[in-house]
C-alpha cells in the first residue's frame, strides 16, 4: 500500500494531505509555519500526519509542495549576489528597463528604485554580436571574456552568474560557448543562460528573467536538496520529491533547483488546481475562487475547467516572463490587523499581518492587536470551542480585549466593531474579485463561488451575496485544500520559440515543422525525469497581436484544429478572446509572436471513497448550540460535525459547519446542500 503526500506552506499554517492511493483515504494535519526556516515546519507535519494517521512515513512515495522560497526571496531582497554578462554596449540593459514608475499621476515623485538585482559593478561585457536573424556577426572573443570573467570572479562576490546575449532567443550558440567558459572558472556556482531559460524576444525581459532565476537559484537549490535528503532520511531511497510551478504543474526536484524562476507563485497555484479537482467533479467547470489564509487572500477565475495563465509573472516590483495562474491577491487573512488612525477615525483591515508569530490575539500566542480571526471570534462566527488544527484552542475573552480596541476608539459595541472589521475585509476580498471578473468582461453572475484556505469559508457567503455568484462552494477539506491541489495536479513543461510572422503569411505546414521541434523538446524534460512518452500528452499554444501592438494574447489550439482549419483558427480564437477583453476585434493586421508546446503527465486519478460515519439525519451530526451576530443581532446557531454528513443532507442557516481544518458559516436566509462529491453548497433560501 503506497501513500502520496501533497504540502502547502502558507504564511501562518503549513497544511498536509496524505492520501492512500489505492483506496483514496485521506489524512489531513496543520501545524504553525516556521518562517525562517520552511522546511522545519514541514518536517514538523510529516511527523504529526504519520502519528496520527498510524502511517509508516517510509509507505509514502510521492511528496507533491507547494513552496514559498523563491517568492520570499525576492519579496525580502536576499537572494543570491547575481553577475550577469551582456553583449557589448548592453551592459546598461537592466537600468535601462521599460521606464516603469508605478502609481498614477505624479507617482514617480515618490517612487524609489529597488536595487538591480544583478548590479553594474557585476556586469561584465563580450565581445560577440548576433544578428536579427540569428546569424553570426562577430564571433564571440574567448580570451577577453575568460580575462573578464576571471576579474568578475577575484572580486569574491559573485554567488550566482547570468548570461544573456543580444538576439540569443534566434541562436544561443554563444551563449553555450560562453557558459563552458564561465564553468572552467566558477566552477562552484550555477550559470544560467537566456536561450535555455526563456528563448524569446525582447531584451530586457529576457534578461532580467533570467537574472531572477539566478537570483532565487541557490536558495531554492539549497532548500529543495536538503528537504529531499530529509525525505529520503525519512520515507527511503525511492521516495519522488516534485515542486508545485506557477503555472499549476509540477516540476521534479531536479528541474526546480535549475528553473527556479517558474516557482514563484508556486503557493497560490495549488489552491486553484484544487478547486478545479473537486468542483469539476461536481459539473461546476467555471469557478470563481477565493483563498484566504492567515495573512492574504489569492483570487483566480477558472473557465471551462481551465484556469487563466498569464505569460509573465510580478512578484513585488519584479516581473519575468514566466507563465503563472492568474491569481490576484489581497492583503486580506485571517490576521489581518484592523485598527483606527488617529488622524481620520476611520477603521482600517490589513494589509498589515499578525502573522504566524504572535498571531490573533485568540490564539493565545503573545499577540494583542484586534484581527479578523478575532472579529469572527467575537461574532460566534469561529467558536471557541473549536480547535484549529485539532490542537489549537481559542481564547474568546482575549479576542473580545483586542476588538474592545477597535470599538472604544470609534465609539462602537464590541459586536458592532467585530462586524464593521468583517465587512470591511469582505469588501476587500470582493475588490479582488472583480479584479478577475468584471475587469476581464466576466459576470460573476455566471459563475459558482468557491471558498477555501483556513479562513475562507468563515468569509464564503458573505462573498457570495456580494458577487451574487451562486452556489457558493466549500470543498471538502478546504483548509487543506492547496495541499490536495498540489497532490493531484499534473507534471508539466513547456518549450517555446519566437515566431515573428503576419497570419496572412503564416502557413500551417511552417506552424507544424516547428511545433513538432518544440514537442519534442517540451517532452524531453519529461523524460529525462522518468515520465515515458506514452504517459505524456502534448498541447499548443501561440501568442497572437495586431501588428504594431506591445500587447498579445496567447491561444490555445490543437493539430487537428490546425489540419481542419489551417491558421484560420488562431485568428478566430484570438477574435473570440480580445472582443472577451475589450469588446472589439479587427479584420486585418493579425501577428503570429510566439509558438509553445505543453507536455503534461498525469499524477494518477485517486478513487473516492464513502464515508464510514456519515448519518442519516442532522441531528446525529449536531455538536452543540451556539449564536452568532449577524446584520445587528444574535441569532440562536446550532454547530454540526461536517466529517458526518452524507449526500444530499439539507443544512437551514444560521448554521456553523466545524471540520479539523476549518469553519463554514452558514447565515440566516441561506442554506447549505452536502452534494455527492462533499462539496457543501450554499444557497439562497426559496
């Protein structure tokens, strides 16, 4: 019998799901966050999980994580001293950038310029020139830049180096030639270069992508290798270490230590694939989602049981050209701090965090500062008899002492300041919302709301009486759910090429010679890691825009569409998308700008399985009788044990769901369905 274990590591809790995959069992375990080291917390868990569980760790095969390392890396400006050589006369490339002052009007009067994260001082120059069209204008000098790179070295500073030539997207043969020189005289740090990295156009982008991979490099190489040799300490020599990517894949321990660029969102892509995993299972296949964790909330739309992946990924002031799920986030969580200026009176949520250390004042670690988790306290939305974690308990009289804050500087009821913090981040949450709706030319209207994160379905019908999406979904584990997303989601990497050509001249035998070269290529990753042929399928993509135009959006399309329809398909499809987006679509002007093959392999479908103790009634599942404050009042709430609802089980609001790792609120004038998959969804009463 062998186990898979999926891990997502989040800003105040690391979440865990052990799944038998034979029998689809599963186990689930939080416990706190170690942000200095993430790793400790997820040793922690693993420990935790196979105690309680009865589970021999060396049963598990598979460990599926979601990470933050690369992402906090570049949030708190401590990744690797990165050198970078350029061709000559490029040397200014990263200074140079695309003019960005962030802000509106005026903005650039305060805007301050982080440091480059590959400084002037560590660029050194060679002496080669690609042309545009890929061929050799001056072959590239050998002895100046062995001479260069060995100044480079003795400076003793640089930690990682990046090589990015002019036009190596077209022919990176220099740059392989350069990489073997800088390897005789770095030999004990990584090279990364821009032709294997991101083969595209576009000089800056390319090079500053390639620099952040250099930059995360080693702390992500040093985090993933010692994790690996813990596990395998740990669960044993076969034991399959894979890294969540941005963009909803997997990657191997192996490819994320080398492209560690493509795990930056890695975290909040996992809370989408699994909502995906449940809510297409229960015919729900276009899905708002909202996770909302301890310190902010990640929003993402899902179409058509896809979700919508961006080509470039911003992390702070950084943007790469890596593909991410479009996720938006809030500084909206659970310990969102809310406090009342001085100067306006006015009651402000976030995006300031309490954090892991000392949290809400609730949890009874050192903290005293009113949070949302304590407003939901207050409210009986969160009782204090429940145990976060299934070991963590609530201290309701220190979160009434932290509200009390709040309410004497504004004059309030401690139950109307409790509710005035909850409908602010609610308003937040649902600014973020329409970030992924209403602005992309989606109704939320036409789709179902899913909550999930530890907080989220505290928070979910709120939501959903404010995006009028209906139902509102709670899966079933949903403060674990990043962790199932991460355990079911799929192995995956792409290949792309620059392919700069008029529609009109564009044809589909050309599109097909290089998309065969790029299948191939994307397949061979998979491979290398142990993923047969036969296991991989393959699909494409192609980046379109009008002629003239910066801006492109990418299509998806598959060879039977193209042998059917020819080019024509892309047009039609990127017609279909920009009037999505824009309300408008041109005849003419079409441009073909990148091509991109996607090779993907499936973890393996998992069985579902009954449950054992459900009951037949809800009062066999009630736990005990509460209240909750809800639009000025109290209302009598009954608390039911969710691990004991069966199919088709009707909850009436006011009512409190309790489950190990997390709370669904219920509120009056709405009810809740327990529907064959274990999704609780919740309605309007009729």
């Amino acid at each position: 019998m062998s186990y898979r274990l999926g891990v997502d590591v989040g800003g105040t809790f690391t979440d865990l799901l052990l799944i038998n995959e034979e029998n689809g069992q599963t186990h689930t375990a939080k416990v706190p966050s170690t942000p200095e080291d993430s790793s400790i917390g997820v040793l922690n868990g693993i420990d935790r999980i196979c105690q309680e569980s009865g589970i021999d760790p060396k049963k598990i095969r598979r460990v599926m994580h979601g990470t933050t390392v690369a992402t906090n890396a570049v949030l708190t400006g401590k990744g690797a001293k990165v050198g970078l050589v350029t061709t000559k006369g490029y040397k200014q490339v990263l200074q140079v950038a695309r003019s960005f002052c962030p802000g509106g009007l005026g903005g650039w009067v305060s805007f301050v310029k982080k440091p480059l994260l590959a400084p002037l001082e560590l660029t050194v120059e060679a002496n080669e020139r690609m042309g545009a069209n890929g061929e050799t204008v001056d072959t590239l000098d050998e002895a100046a830049l062995r001479a260069s790179l060995t100044t480079l070295k003795n400076t003793g500073q640089v930690e990682a180096l990046t090589i990015c030539f002019i036009n190596a997207y077209l022919n990176g043969a220099h740059e392989q030639k350069a990489k073997e020189v800088a390897a005789e005289i770095f030999t004990d740090i990584p090279i990364s270069i821009s032709s294997d990295l991101v083969p595209e156009m576009q000089e800056y982008e390319r090079t500053e992508t390639t620099v952040v991979n250099s930059y995360v490099r080693p702390e992500v190489a040093r985090y993933v290798e010692n994790l690996n040799r813990s596990l395998i300490a740990t669960m044993g020599e076969d034991l399959h270490l894979s890294i969540l990517r941005s963009d909803g894949g997997l990657a191997s321990a192996r490819a994320s230590g080398e492209s560690p660029v493509n795990l930056l969102m890695s975290g909040p892509a996992g809370g989408v694939s699994g909502a995906m995993h449940f809510c297409k299972k229960a015919g729900f296949n276009d899905i708002l989602t909202f996770d909302m964790g301890g310190t902010s909330t990640d929003v993402a739309l899902i179409q058509n049981a896809k979700a919508r992946v961006r080509r470039e990924t911003r992390v702070g002031d950084v943007t790469v050209r890596a593909p991410s799920v479009d996720v938006r986030t809030v500084g909206a969580g659970g310990g969102s701090l809310a406090f009342v200026p001085e100067l306006t009176k006015a009651l402000r949520v976030g995006p300031e965090s309490a954090g892991a250390k000392p949290g809400p004042a609730a949890y009874m670690k050192g903290g005293t500062e009113p949070t949302v988790c304590d407003a939901n306290v207050v409210l009986g939305y969160l009782p204090s008899n429940v145990q976060l974690g299934g070991a963590m308990a609530i201290d309701k009289e220190a979160a009434v002492a932290a509200v009390k804050k709040v309410a004497d500087a504004m004059g309030l009821t401690i139950e109307e300041a409790a509710e005035g913090i909850i409908k602010i981040v609610n308003e937040a949450m649902f600014g973020a919302l329409r970030l992924v709706s209403v602005e992309q030319g989606f109704d939320p209207r036409d789709f179902a709301l899913v909550g999930f994160g530890g907080a989220g379905p505290l928070h979910a019908n709120a939501l959903g009486i404010l995006t009028q999406a209906w139902p509102t979904i709670i899966p079933p584990g949903p403060g674990v759910l990043c962790a199932y997303g991460d355990a079911t989601t799929v192995v995956r990497d792409e290949a792309s090429k620059t392919f700069v050509k008029l529609l009109k001249n564009a044809s589909a035998v050309e599109l097909e010679t290089v998309l065969d070269e790029l299948k191939h290529k994307a397949s061979a990753t998979l491979i290398t890691d142990g993923i047969a042929l036969s296991d991989q399928k393959v699909t494409y993509q192609a980046d379109l825009r009008y002629t003239g135009q910066a801006f492109q959006l990418s299509i998806e399309f598959t060879l039977a569409e193209l042998h059917a329809q020819g080019v024509e398909v892309l047009k039609s499809q990127f017609d279909k998308e920009h009037t999505q987006l824009f309300t408008f679509a041109l005849e003419e002007g079409h441009e073909i700008v990148m091509v991109r093959a996607i090779a993907t392999a499936s973890s393996g479908e998992l069985p579902t399985i009954p449950k054992d103790n459900a009951v037949n009634t809800l009062d066999e599942c009630k736990l005990a009788d509460s209240q909750i404050y809800f639009e000025g009042q109290y209302h009598p709430t009954p608390i039911y044990d969710r691990n004991k609802m069966q199919t088709d089980l009707q909850i009436p609001g006011p009512a409190i769901v309790s489950e190990m790792d997390s709370t669904t609120v219920i509120l009056p004038g709405y009810h809740a369905k327990v529907d064959a998959v274990g999704n609780l969804l919740i309605n309007p009463a009729k």
